[in-house]
C-alpha cells in the first residue's frame, strides 16, 4: 500500500469531517473562481459594450459628461442639457463620420418600474450597423421601436399601440429589436423631436454621440468640438476609466471578503488535519517502529491535506460554473454600474488557476500537521497514545 493511498484511507475513516473541510475550501473556491472571472469578465463586457454603442466621443454640456455617458449606455436622466443647435455645427467638424442626437428620460410607472426612453434621430443607425429591426425604422411622428426585452415585457408586437399615461401619448409600434444581449434590448425609441416634445424639452439634448471617421484623428476632432459654447467632450476610454474606478470599491471588497473565506478555510484544513494527526499518533509511532522514515510521515498528511484541498477546489469551481448565472444575475444588481453580458464565463485558465491556488494553499496547510506527525518520537507516540 503507498502512501498516497494510506492518506486517501484516513480520510474515508473521517468521512464527515473530511466532507465538511471539503466544502468550506469549495465556498473559498467558488468565490475565488467569481472573482477572478469578473474581473476579466466586466473588462471584456465593459469593451464590448462600448464598441457596440459604436460611439467614439460622447458631446454632453459642460458639468455632466460622466453622467451623460452613462446615460447613453443605461438611461436615466441628468439636470443640464446640450442645446440643440449644437448638433449641427458638430456635424460641420471635419473628420466626424456620423453626429446623432439622443434625448434619454425615464417614466415611473404606477407598479414602480422604470421604463427608459430614448429619442434619436436617422442617424443614430449609424451608430448601431449590428441592429436588426422586425419591422421598419420610424415611420411617423407617433411611431416607436421597442427592445427585444421591452416588447416582451409590454406584450407587444408591429403594428401594435402603446399608451403611456405618465405623459399622456400613444404610439404606434413600427418596429422591435432584435435581441441583442445588451442594455438596448429595454429600451424604447421615439422619434428625437417627438421625444423633445413629450418630455417638454424642446431645443435640449442629453448629448450627441460621435463616430470618427478616423480614430487618429481623436485629439483634432475634439479640440475643434470643445471650440463651441458650453459643450464637454468625453473620449471612450475615458467613460471605460471612470466606470472602472465607480466598480474599483466594490472589488476591493469582494477581494477582502475571498482573503477573508480563503484564510478560514485553510485554517480549517489545518484543525481538521491536526486533529487526525492527534489521532493517529499511536498508528504513527508504530510505523516508524516497522521502518517508516519521518518523511514517509510528513507526506502521508501533506497528501491528505492535498486531497482536501484538490477536491473542495473541484467541488468549488464546479460549484461556481453550475451557479455562475446567479452569480451574475447577483453582480449586475450589486454594482453602481453593469454592462450587458455574462461575467462569470467558463475560462479554462481561470478555472486551472482557482484549482492550483487552492491546491497550492493545501500544500502549504500540510507542512505544520506533517511536521507535527514527523518529529514525533515513537516510543512516546506510543506511550501517549
């Protein structure tokens, strides 16, 4: 019998504790692996979702560029708006591709949901080349496109009528969205000066998104931009900046609850493999009476904590995949700010990564058990036993 065996033995003598050990590393695991996938998932969510806005430069009025810029992504509504007049003249600036308008407001309704309203113009097609519309593009002054999520929610489909009492409108349903997995599928889309209207902002926008024709071009375009009156312009890697610094505290704690989990449940491998060394010291004393070396010893509860440690790292990584949904679903609600999509993905690397560290730390936890069982005397092994 080798000794990888003989430790695979003592802990099936143990089975309860050895499974309660097991799953503490697991929980440690499992909050390792959601981490570890957020932070590489929110970047690449983060990244995507900007290409997909298929904005360059966000133009809001001086004060609330941040804000505007979330808003363009997430909706809502912000106290300062960019006068109108703007947009032509930002059209005029050599090197901009497309220049779209956008007035974004939200209504409670009486249930307390939020629904967000986004009043565009033609060309904010340009901005979105991977939109596919059952339907028509707007057709009329009192036609509106809904969100793949949106129509779900609303049960409605082409040609259908929507009223909305909070500011006393129907429209006329022109086209749905196809789902696209991003923030775009809740939304509902008017006409811009139909949108100006019925939110009594006529003549405001929230801001203009810009599309260069040549991203070389950045620092020109928005020198000349920030030449009109009372106009901001933020870049989006500078969005991409400030929703990584809002997230930065949230992942700081997260960080400091896993140290937290992590050191208990290394802790708990140690007591738990302590406690069988204790246990075991007259069978100990009796091994090395028939020849066994301390190192035979030593490697017997280092295997054991290993297998501990490998199998709650198993557990928990298969754990995480399993839940990885929920885990998601529980992210987006936590966070100041989340972009469409799935953190918490099937990494290979990450999941080898989680396994190892877990299984390195076993091997760490093993050394002051094995030392324990190694210097042991025999005789007095035997004699306390």
């Amino acid at each position: 019998m080798n000794l990888f065996t003989l430790s695979l033995k003592n802990l099936q003598r143990r089975k309860l504790r050895s499974g309660l050990t097991m799953a503490g590393v697991g929980i440690a695991t499992a909050a390792l692996f959601s981490l570890l996938s957020f932070n590489s998932g929110f970047d690449r969510a983060l990244k995507e979702e900007m290409s997909n806005s298929g904005i360059h430069m966000l133009v809001s009025t001086e004060g609330c560029p941040m804000e505007a810029a979330s808003l363009a992504l997430h909706g809502g509504e912000i106290p300062k708006f960019l006068d109108a007049r703007r947009l032509p003249e930002i059209r005029d600036v050599p090197g901009i591709r497309t220049a779209t308008g956008m007035l974004i407001f939200s209504l409670i309704e009486d249930e307390g949901r939020a629904i967000y309203f986004y009043g565009v113009d033609d060309n904010y097609r340009d901005l979105k080349p991977h939109w596919k519309i059952d339907g028509e593009w707007f057709t009329g002054a009192d036609s509106i496109i809904l969100g793949a999520e949106a129509a779900r929610v609303e049960k409605r489909k082409v040609g259908d009528k929507v009223y909305f009492p909070g500011i006393d409108a129907e429209f006329t349903v022109s086209g749905i969205l196809q789902r696209t997995g991003s923030e775009d599928d809740g939304f509902f889309y008017l006409p811009l000066a139909t949108a100006q209207k019925a939110f009594k902002k006529e003549g405001k926008l929230t801001g203009v998104g810009v599309s260069l024709a040549d991203v070389e071009q950045f620092e020109q375009v928005k020198s000349q931009i920030e030449t009109l009156p009372d106009v901001y312009v933020v870049s989006r890697d500078q969005i991409m900046q400030q929703i990584s610094a809002i997230t930065a505290s949230s992942k700081t704690l997260m960080a400091a609850v896993l140290i937290v989990a992590l050191t208990v449940s290394f802790l708990g491998v140690i007591n738990t493999v302590l406690m069988s060394v204790f246990e075991m010291l007259r069978e100990f004393g009796y091994m090395r009476c028939i020849g066994a070396s301390p190192g035979h010893i030593f490697r017997i509860v280092v295997f054991e904590t290993l297998l501990l440690c490998l199998g709650g790292g198993i557990f928990g990584v298969s754990f995480g995949m399993l839940f990885s949904s929920v885990t998601d679903q529980w992210l987006h609600n936590i966070l100041p700010y989340a972009p469409a999509g799935e953190f918490i993905l099937f990494d290979p690397l990450i999941i080898i990564a989680s396994v190892l560290f877990v299984t390195f730390g076993g091997l760490l936890a093993g050394i002051i058990p094995g030392l324990k069982a190694a210097n042991a005397s025999p005789m007095e092994a035997v004699r306390n036993a």
